[in-house]
C-alpha cells in the first residue's frame, strides 16, 4: 500500500494554465462580462491545444472558470501537462520565436498573436507552478513563423464517417485509425445529393489542405472536401496479380538484396 499511494498523489495532482487579457472597451477596463462567447470559444480550442498539443484521445479533464482582474481566463489539469506548458511559454520569451516549436503549438501562439492585433487586447500566458515564465503577447510582438512551413497538398484519406452535416457550417468527421478524427469540410449541395446514408460507414476522401513540410502532419481545421470514394478494404487477388505483372517488367533486371542494402542504408532502416 505504501509503494502506490505517492504514485496516486502524484497522478491525482493538478495545476492551472491561465490566460490574461488586458484591454478597454468603450474607454473601460475590460471585463469578463465583456468577452463574447464566440471569441471564448476560439480561446477554448487553443488552449488545448496548448495544453494537449498531440491531442490526447484520454486526456485528463480541463475545468474552466473566469475571474476579475480585466479577464482572467484559468484552466486546471493535470500538473504535467501544466508543466510541459509552462516550458513552452519559457522557451518562447527567452528566444522570441515560434519556430523551434511543433506545428500545433506554434499555430495556437500565432492565432493568440492575431487576435492581439485585431482587437488591441494584450494576453498574458502564465501556470500557477513556481518559477514558471509568462510569455505576453500584444500588437507590438511578432510571434508569427518566420517561414512557410506548410503547402497546400492534395490527399487521400481513409476511414469511417461518425458524423455528417450540420446546419452553419456543413461538415463530414471521419475517424482515421491512429490518427483521430478529421473534420472535412463539405458543401451542402454535395451532401444533399449524396443518394444513401454515409453515416457509419467506411469510406475514402479526396481531400485539400494544408499539410506540414517537415512532418507530413495535415493541419485538421483546412481540410475541405473533393470526392467521396466508395472504400472496398477486402482483398482482391485479382488486382494484386495484375499489379505484380505490371511490376515484373521493370524489376526483372533488379538485384533485389542490393536495393533492399541501399534502400535501408539510405533512411537509416
């Protein structure tokens, strides 16, 4: 008993991540009461992000509350991932730059950093952990990459519909085995003249959007639908001869060994 118990303080612990905004409205300090809901919502994707960049399928829950103080949005989880977070904000103010950091954290500080400059409202990023940095952003920083590290690319992706439509913003989600789920958006004439119901079903898309150079990672929320793919998954025989005989042509005259010797020499298999 006494071997679990400080395993359990420690996995039982939690810490919290805060945003601060500083602003006017109307020649006032700004409020809570003052931020919309919309705006709140954006902060809400990005601060999970933030705080769960590799997007954890269990992650521990995030509570949420907003005190006085012009807004002080504050967010409690786990005190590692507080932790982690706290070493990106203290990475980001000593080296003022995003680029040395993941796709998905660097965009969430970007989007902070836009929203700065629209509205003159200045956030203060900040953990409750000791010794633990803050990192300011407002209209006069420049937390933006300093290089595209994105394309836009067209791809091909596989798995089953778990929703499809929606009344504002019509949309397909497809979950992908190992890689979540992807939210695709669809126009509504395209769903509307879909002949039967995809729900639940596996299926392939053709899809555009921006995908990340140095690790392949599509960026979910650009995604925007080409075709829908009726998607087989059993094996065929037959198809798999007529590639083989298509492949024999030109690799008759291959030293299998070597190219498998060179192959694995050059990726480092």
């Amino acid at each position: 008993m006494s071997t679990t118990l400080p395993y359990l303080w420690m996995v039982e612990r939690t810490a919290t991540f805060e945003v601060v905004l500083e602003g006017t409205k109307a020649g006032k300090p700004l409020k809570p009461e003052d931020y919309d809901i919309k705006a709140l919502r954006e902060l809400l994707a990005e601060v999970e992000v933030l705080l769960f960049p590799n997007g954890r399928r269990e992650r521990p829950a995030i509570s949420y509350e907003v005190k006085e103080g012009s807004v002080r949005n504050i967010f409690r989880t786990g005190v590692q991932a507080v932790a982690q977070t706290g070493a990106v904000l203290g990475l980001v103010a000593s080296s003022g730059t995003i680029d040395v950091l993941d796709p998905r954290t660097a965009k969430a500080i970007e989007a902070v950093q836009r929203w700065a400059q629209e509205s003159d409202i200045a956030f203060t990023l900040r953990t409750s952990l000791p010794s633990s940095a803050e990192l300011r952003i407002d209209r006069t920083t420049l937390y933006v990459r300093s290089e595209a590290t994105s394309v836009e690319a067209e791809v091909y992706l596989y798995g089953r519909v778990v929703e499809a439509g929606g009344k504002g913003k019509p949309n397909i989600h497809l979950q992908v085995d190992g890689q979540g789920v992807f939210i695709i958006d669809a126009a509504e004439k395209f769903l509307a003249e879909l002949t039967e119901n995809i729900l639940y079903h596996t299926m392939g898309v053709r899809v555009v959007g921006r995908q990340n150079l140095q690790t392949g990672e599509l960026e979910k929320g650009t995604l925007k639908m080409v075709q829908l793919i009726d998607y087989d998954a059993q094996y065929n025989e037959a198809y798999l001869k007529r590639l083989q005989d298509k492949a024999s042509t030109w690799i008759k005259d291959v030293d299998l060994d070597q190219y498998l010797n060179d192959f694995r020499g050059e990726y480092g298999a």
